[in-house]
C-alpha cells in the first residue's frame, strides 16, 4: 500500500450540503478504506459541532482537520493542535462589523456565536445545515472566555472587508457563498489552512505527504491537494482548483469518491 492516510473535505466533496446526503457509494468507499488499513480524516471548515449530522451518519473519522486548519482533533476528540486568532484582531473584527453594521458571526471550539445582525446570518447557517451549536450573543463577550479559530461576516461591501484585511496583515477573508441575499467571509489567520493542520495529524503518524491522499472542491483546498501524493479535485471543482490535484473526479452527486478509488486502488 502506498498510500497510509486519507483527508476529506466535506461540502461539496462528501457531504451533499443543501440536501444533508452523503451517497451510499461514499459510505462504502470509507468502509472498505478502513478495512484496507487506512487512517480516515475528515479536512474541513466546518468546527466540530456543524459535523454532527455528518458522523451520524456512520462515519467513524480517526482524525479531524476544523475550522480550515485552525484547530485538530484525534478520534477521541482530544486536541492535537490549536492556532486561534489572537483576541486583539477578534476584538478589530468586532468594532469593524459594529461600526459597518455588517452580520458577524464567529466558530469557537465548541460551538458558533452571532454576534451582529442576526439575520442574514441564520438564514446562511440554515442554508448550510448549520444550525446545530449556533447561539446569539449581542453583549459580544463570548469570546473573552474561550479561543476563536474562524469569523464569518455577511456583507455585500466587499471593498470595506479588503480595506480591513490590508491593514490587517495577520488575518485572509475568503469570499465563501453569493448564493443567499449578501456576500458571506471566512476570516482566519493568515498563516492557516487545511495542510496546515494536516501537517500536525502527519507528525503525530510518522507519515508523510506522499504517502497522503486528499479531496476537495474549493479554494480552501488548495494548499492540501498541492502537497498530497495524490490530491484529488471533486468534478464541481474550478478549472483553478482541478491544476492543483493530481486528477479530478466526478461530483459529490455523481459517485465522486467511489469513482476516484476505483481509480486509486487499482494502481495501489
């Protein structure tokens, strides 16, 4: 086997977000890679409470990649590494989006606050099938008392978010979702991302990135599908993401994974 250790994306590359289905091909593709000895990981931007419909679903993940790289966890769900953002820049985000009356919204470990404009920001959570651990706190103290891995702000000025990460080096906004009523960003720690955290799980393995396979659909992605031995794009992929992996597979909809091993196996 030359391969050791599997990553998964989950929106867009496992899981079916807008209607909460992961293909029974799926399921059969992370049993028979269990069975063959593979060490299965979940890599995505979600925090560990926004997975919950996903694992149960039967999905038994050995490691857990979060909050796009900011925060890691074994099987067990205990730490292996954490990169949260530093109060000082939290508490920027909070007089920005107070000051603009942008929506803001942020993952702990644990669970997601709203801290502005509560709608729209449920109706994206809602969209998403992210509901679960999503609470409201307009005295914007929650974050005092625990870590922030990610920020979310709604907002159609996207000028106001560039002009804001510019003077704020440390952090990157993605631009994440223009399918609801308002412009939707990921802000995080510069540094971070899903190899980021990948590289963490590695170290604890012994394993290296060629002996590393990952999939994924966005530009989240990236760095991840570069670095594997094999990465591997899902078929709803960018043209800009696809010439980062090794090869593109079919859609989340149209049996993406399972036909991606068929592949993989056979030359395994």
């Amino acid at each position: 086997m030359k391969h050791k250790i599997v990553f998964f994306d989950m929106d867009g590359t496992l899981y079916q977000t807008e209607n909460d289905i992961i293909q029974e091909s799926t399921l059969d593709t992370i049993d028979t890679l269990k069975e063959k000895g593979y060490i299965v990981c979940a890599a995505t931007g979600r925090p560990l409470h926004l997975l919950t419909q996903i694992i149960e679903k039967g999905i038994s993940f050995d490691y857990y990649v979060l909050i796009n790289g900011g925060y890691i966890l074994d099987k067990d769900f205990k730490e292996v590494a954490a990169y949260p953002i530093p109060i000082e820049q939290v508490e920027d985000l909070i007089e920005l989006s107070t000051e603009k009356e942008f929506g803001l919204g942020f993952h702990f470990g644990d669970c997601s606050y709203i801290y502005n404009k509560f709608y729209p920001m449920y109706d994206f959570m809602k969209y998403t099938n992210s509901l679960h651990g999503l609470w409201y706190d307009p005295s914007h103290s929650y974050h005092r008392r625990h870590r922030v891995f990610n920020c979310l702000i709604t907002t159609k000025d996207k000028k106001t978010v560039d002009d804001f990460i510019e003077k704020h080096p440390e952090l990157k906004a993605d631009l994440i979702n223009v399918k609801t009523d308002g412009f939707f960003f990921d802000v995080f720690n510069n540094y971070v991302n899903k190899a980021l955290g990948i590289q963490a799980i590695l170290d604890k393995e012994g394993i290296s990135w060629q002996e590393t396979i990952c999939f994924g659909d966005s530009t989240n992605d990236i760095e991840m599908l570069e670095k594997a031995g094999i990465g591997v794009a899902m078929g709803s992929a960018t043209d800009y993401v696809k010439s980062f992996a090794n090869f593109s597979t079919t859609s989340v909809y149209e049996d993406g994974i399972a036909n991606a091993f068929k592949k993989i196996f056979s030359e395994e």
